[in-house]
C-alpha cells in the first residue's frame, strides 16, 4: 500500500470530492481517481461507491479511513513540526481575507512576513464571500465581525473601534442626533450585514435601533465616500475617519454613546495539528498588529 495514495484517499473523504481533494494538494481530478484506483487495486477491495453526484465508502472504505486517519494525521504533525524547525521555512500560504481588512490593516503584515520569510509563496484572496477552507484549500482566513457556527479553528486577533460619522452638510440639513432613538428619523448607510440596526453598549443594552436608509453596501470606503456626499450617517472604524474629522469633513455623531467594537478573528480548519506556516504568519500578525492605530490588541 502506497503511503501518498492513503494519504489522497482520506483527503477525498475529508473534502467528499475528487475535485477539491486535487485543488487542496496541488493534483488534477484525473490524477486522484487513478492513484485511488491503483490504492483500491493494491487493497484488492472497493473503497469508494462513485456517481455523478457524490462519493460514498464502502464499508471497506470507512475501516480505513477510520483505522488510517489518525496514523496519517500524527505522520503529517510530526513532518510539520521538522520543517518548522527549519531555518528557512518555505512552502505556500494561502490566504484569504475581506478586500478593506487586507488593503489597510493587513497590507503591512503581509508585506513584512514576505520580506521576512522569502522562501515562502503567498497566494492572497481579497473578498468578503463566504470561503469552504477544507473544499478551496485555503490555509487561515481572516474575518471581521460575529463569526457563524463552524468547526473551524477560530482565535481572536483584534478589535476594531467603530463611531457614528456624518457630513457637516448632512447635519446642517437633518439636524444632529442627541440619542440613539433619534437615528430612526435619520438616513442611515449600513453595510449589509448590519443594514437593519445598531446596538449601543450604554443606552437600553442589548436594545436595537432599527434605523433606515437608502443605500446599503458591502464596502465601508464605499460608505465612508457616501457620507461625504452628504446622503447621511454611517458607523465605520474610528481610525478610518480621523484625518477626515481633523479636516472638518466629517463629524462624529452621538459621541457620548457606546458602540461595540467588531472583533478580527483567524480562522483555520479544525485539525489536531497546525501548518507551520500557518502558525508564523498568526504569530507574525499578532507581533505586527500591535503597532497597528486602527485596532486594538487587548
């Protein structure tokens, strides 16, 4: 029994998928089914019942999985923790993150880790889709507010401070705002995921403002632009806003009222073992965010 042919065949049960087994390890489609045919031949019993919609184990083929996938696990740890001992790690990373959170927090730390590991290969998606790390074969992702239910790993980076801004145009018009009911007679631009209320920490917590508006968006320099053009009031990241309030081109609004800070998470498959170069680029970010004015770290 061929050992790289064990390990293909745990990752198409861990995946269900022949094509995101071949995505995850670098292989064609064409390349797993052979090698898992060539592992069943050498077993001389049928270990995957194929159709067109999806894989199921034989029996046989649960045993193994069962029996193998441990071992195969403590192998890989103990390769893992070899290589990370190595005084040149190198390999690829692949990462992904929503657009805003790489382009003005994350930029410095990746560019710092290139500069510091140069044997490592980043492969980097911005976007704020919603990502399947096992299926896509993607390494550490890095998100930004309440995270849903998952097995996935998840450890806290970072949070981020928001406020409530507005144009002084937009105030001269609508008026301000002296208390957070006020909002429900405001326009109000939301990103999407928080585009039916706001909460505020020291005003009735845990109560919502259901707010209004008429422009909802999936990108907070989007907003921050749309509250220049005097369309209403948004909550964005307080550093985000700083060099525009010192100009007099925003002004923060309902100042005296608490926002609950967003938290930065990683997120990571949940294995008893971590890729090394997983585990740099986490510490790494963790060393690197500290300096960084738009979060805090505590």
């Amino acid at each position: 029994m061929n050992l790289n042919d064990l390990r293909l065949f745990i990752r198409v049960v861990e995946t269900s998928s022949f094509t995101a087994a071949g995505e995850s390890m670098g292989l064609q489609k064409s390349t797993i089914s052979r090698r898992i045919a060539q592992l069943e031949d050498s077993l001389g019993v049928r270990l995957l019942q194929r159709s067109t919609r999806k894989l199921q184990l034989t029996d046989e083929g649960q045993e193994l999985f069962e029996r193998c996938r441990p071992l195969i696990d403590e192998l890989e740890q103990t390769q893992e923790q070899v290589a990370a001992s190595h005084d040149d790690p190198r390999g690829r990373l692949k990462l992904t993150m929503p657009p805003e959170l790489g382009i003005f927090i994350m930029n410095g730390v990746v560019a710092s880790f290139m500069h510091k590991y140069p044997q490592i290969t980043l492969d980097v998606e911005l976007s704020t889709r919603l990502v399947d790390l096992i299926d896509e074969g993607i390494d550490l992702a890095i998100r930004v507010g309440k995270l849903s239910d998952s097995t996935l790993i998840a450890r806290r980076l970072a949070t981020i401070e928001l406020g409530l801004f507005a144009s002084p145009g937009y105030l001269n018009n609508a008026g301000e705002p002296t208390t957070p009911e006020d909002l429900s007679q405001h326009s109000c631009l939301a990103v999407h995921r928080n585009a039916s209320n706001w909460q505020f920490s020291n005003w009735q917590p845990g109560t919502p403002i259901a707010i209004k508006g008429r422009l909802h968006a999936n990108s907070i320099a989007f907003l921050r632009e749309m509250v220049m053009q005097d369309l209403g009031i948004a909550r964005l990241p307080r550093e985000f806003c700083a060099e525009l309030v010192e100009q007099n081109k925003l002004v923060p609004v309902l100042t005296d009222y608490q926002i609950e800070p967003i938290d930065i998470h990683a997120l990571y498959p949940s294995r008893r073992h971590l890729n090394p170069r997983v585990r740099l680029f986490i510490d790494h970010m963790l060393d690197e965010l500290q300096h960084n004015s738009w979060i805090n770290t505590h």
